[in-house]
C-alpha cells in the first residue's frame, strides 16, 4: 500500500507491504542507514527513531503505520555538514568520548535528544532512566551519561547568552 | 532477519469502524495497538494474522479521567501516559510502581493499557496491578458494551473474554477511601519480565485491614490474584506479622514453575517477600506515610 511519511522534515511517498518494518523502511527503501537493526526484538535500542517526537525502536514499529506521520532519523539531527551544525547531544558524544564502536550510538542520540527536548537538565539518574532500553557494549554507560549532561550544560549555557545578549 | 508472514492492513478511522472491520474480517483478524506484544509475536510465527486492524487513531480510547469514584483508562492509553498522569500518582501508586518496570521507557511509549491485558501473558505486570485493584474491563462490540471484572478477564495464558469482533475500550478502577496500594517486581535485569512480583492494595480502618487486593505476576497465581492470602487479611491487624503471614500463605498457594528465571522454591520465596513488603508499603501509603 501507499503511506507517504515525513522523514527528517521531507515528505517520501512508497510503495510498501504492510509486513515492512520501519526500520527496513528507512534503511532499505530510503537508503537511511544511520538509523541501525540491530536485535530485531524490541531489546537493544539500535533502532530508535521519533515517531510524532516520540523515540521508539522501528524494529516493532509497521512502516504503515506511520503513514501521515512525522519521523526523525540520526540523519536529521546535524544541521549542516560542519562539525559546529552538530547537534549538541552529538557534540557531547564527541567531547566525553560517548562512543567507542558506534553501533548504539544512532540510537542513543535520538533517545537523549528527545529527553533533552523534555527534561533540558535531567539528573544522571534521569539520564540512565532514559536509555535504559538500549544496550551498549563498549562504553559502560558512563560516558554517554557524561556526554549528555555535556549537552544539556552547553544548551543551557546558550540559552543563557542568548539572554544576555538581548 | 525476522519477517511476519504476510497479512492484510486496515487503518481503523473510529470505534464503529474498528469493529465492523474486525467482524468483516473474521476470527483470524487482529487489532494492533502499540503492537509490542503482537509484532514480535508475528516474527516468530507465534501469531499469524490474515488482516491487522489498526486502532492508534482511535481517539476516543484515550485518556485517564476521574469519573465519579472510579477512574477510567481508555484501552489505548499507553504505558508512558500512565507514569506520567497525576492521576494516577494520587490515586493509584501501584500503578506507577508497575509501570517503572514494565518494559523500557522506548516499550512504554508504544505498549497500551489495553493491548497488555489482552496479551494475557501470565507474567504481565498491569494484569496483576489490575486484579489486585479489582478493576473492571470495559468491552465493546457491535452490539453495545459489557464489562467484566478483571479477575474473570483472563481465560488463561494468552487467553481472554474478548471475542474476535469485540474491543476493549477502557478500564476501570475503583477509588476507594483510606487505601493504599504499591507493587514490586524482581528481574534478572532492567527491563526484563518478572522473575516473580506482587502488588497490594490495603484499605483500613485504623489499624485494621478492611479489605486488601493481592495481584501476582509470573508465578501461576489464577486470575493474577492471591485469594488466600487477601481473605487472612481481611480483618487483620495492619502489623508486619500479618503481612508476613500474608506472604507466607500467598507463596504456598501459587503455582510457579522453573525455568530460565528460576526454580520454583526462589520464585515462592519471592512472592513472600514481595507480597510483605508491598502491603507493608500499601499500608503506610493509606496512612499517607509515604
């Protein structure tokens, strides 16, 4: 069937069966790798896009329904190609180290964007909370909770100046 | 790589049409709510479904009210609604215990209130908080709407009142004076389904038990209830040792097997535990303590 889905603000109209996953969605039908299929049963979080803002892992997710929907991918967090338009949750990673292989990482961003989105300075337990259905391998969670604090410091420091200025 | 067996996809645009839908379609047709129990289900060829009824744009399934002295959970209300609501805070902490570990917060964004109870996976949490709160279920079919208690909502694993062209639209919980409720849950890990837990629901009169609600997850207990144990309780003295006892006669009664979480003299001990420590709670939360 036809679903027409607004990925990382532009509007792609497909073909699809109802059978396909969103994650395949992205990867295989919009050639948007960024977003990663990891254990395809809802466990490790690789996959986790925003759906209607909202993050959930696209492995358990029909692209069908997000027919008419909006969705971000990892894809669409940087602004630019620059390393200053990185988003800064993906600037946080940078500087605390927040990933070694990466595998996660897609993920991970999407999860701690949305939660910054939210909770614009979330306690490290918050921050655990939050990522607490995504599975990382390499780092033992500590950087990226350091990275995210990063970020959410950084956000606040900019919204500050921004004040300032006026 | 996983892949569902093909299926038919229909997008319900409101109730009446979600239901003429499902009777047009048969008994081997499926609603699909947040699907994170069907999905992964329908990759492993566990549940094969000719058509998917999608109901997300159900809007009138939605919603925590405060109706009269009940509380109304629209069937499509998700896990994450729940944690958040007020509502629920005030009213109905066991509910917000449960959902603190139901799952992951990515879960909770998608799984429903009314898509849980229909799973009917004996170790499902909600069910447990459901029946230990006596909770009545809400179902709607083309001819109008009926309501079961939770603890006759249950057929048995997998199994449930709905029938095929039916739909749970809400549920409802009773609030009652001077009561308080927790849950407690152990698992291997974050996320993770319940090695065993328990949810208690105490109302008193000073410092005597009126009424208590027992819920069970993932040990066997019928209906998700401690039925024993809720009658030594009722009457009782709100003290550690009738809690205890409480405890103790829930983890004789329940039916636990072992597997991979566990042998069954672990998972009876956890329910004793479990089942003390969250009247203990309840108790002191209808005392407004905590």
């Amino acid at each position: 069937m036809e679903i027409t889905v607004t990925v990382n603000g532009r509007e792609v109209t497909r073909d699809v069966e109802p059978r396909l996953l969103l994650t395949h969605f992205l990867r295989d039908h919009l050639r948007l790798t960024g977003t990663h299929w990891g254990c395809d049963t809802t466990t490790c979080g690789a996959c986790t896009v925003r759906l209607d803002g909202v993050p959930v892992k696209s492995c358990t997710v029909l692209a069908v329904m997000a027919d008419g929907a909006r969705v971000d991918t990892v894809e669409g967090l940087a602004a630019g190609m620059a390393e200053t338009d990185l988003d800064p949750v993906q600037q946080g990673f940078v500087a605390c180290h927040g990933l070694q292989c990466g595998f996660c990482t897609p993920g991970m961003l999407m999860t701690t964007r949305a939660l910054l989105d939210r909770d614009p300075d979330p306690s490290p337990a918050t921050i655990r909370e939050a990522i607490s259905g995504q599975i990382c391998r390499c780092t033992g969670y500590e950087n990226i909770v350091r990275a995210v604090r990063w970020a959410a410091e950084a956000e606040q420091q900019a919204a500050t100046t921004t004040e300032v200025a006026r | 790589m996983q892949v569902p067996a093909t299926f038919g996809y229909e997008l319900a645009p409101d109730l009446a049409g979600a239901l003429a839908l499902l009777a047009r379609h048969g008994p081997d047709a499926r609603p699909i709510a947040g699907g994170h129990s069907l999905l992964p289900m329908m990759k492993l060829r566990l549940a094969e479904p000719t058509v998917l009824v999608d109901i997300n744009g159900l809007t009138e399934l939605g919603g925590i009210t405060v109706d009269g002295d009940a509380i109304r959970f629209g069937a499509m209300v998700r896990h994450a609604e729940v944690l958040d609501s007020a509502v629920v805070a005030e009213h109905l902490p066991i509910l917000r215990d449960a959902e603190r570990v139901i799952a992951d917060p990515l879960v909770r964004n998608r799984g429903t209130v009314g898509g849980s109870l229909c799973q009917a996976d004996p170790s499902e949490d909600l069910s447990a908080a459901f029946s230990a709160l006596g909770a009545t279920v809400v179902i709607t079919s083309r001819d109008g709407e009926r309501t079961v208690p939770v603890r006759e909502f249950h057929r048995g694993p997998y199994e449930t009142a709905v029938a095929h062209d039916e739909l749970v639209t809400a549920v409802r919980v009773p609030i009652r004076p001077a009561t308080g409720s927790a849950y407690e849950k152990v698992e291997r890990r974050t996320g993770d389904w319940a090695v065993a837990a328990a949810g208690a629901v105490v109302s008193l009169d000073g410092h005597t038990v009126v009424r208590a609600g027992i819920g069970l997850a993932a040990v066997g207990a019928e209906h998700f209830v401690a039925a024993e144990a809720e009658e030594a309780l009722r009457g009782a003295p709100a003290t550690a040792e009738s809690f205890a006892e409480a405890g103790r006669i829930a983890a004789e009664h329940c039916r636990p097997t072992a597997d991979q979480r566990g042998p069954v003299d672990y998972k009876r001990h956890l329910v004793g535990v479990l089942v003390a420590r969250t009247c203990h709670r309840a108790a002191a939360r209808a005392r407004g303590e905590v």
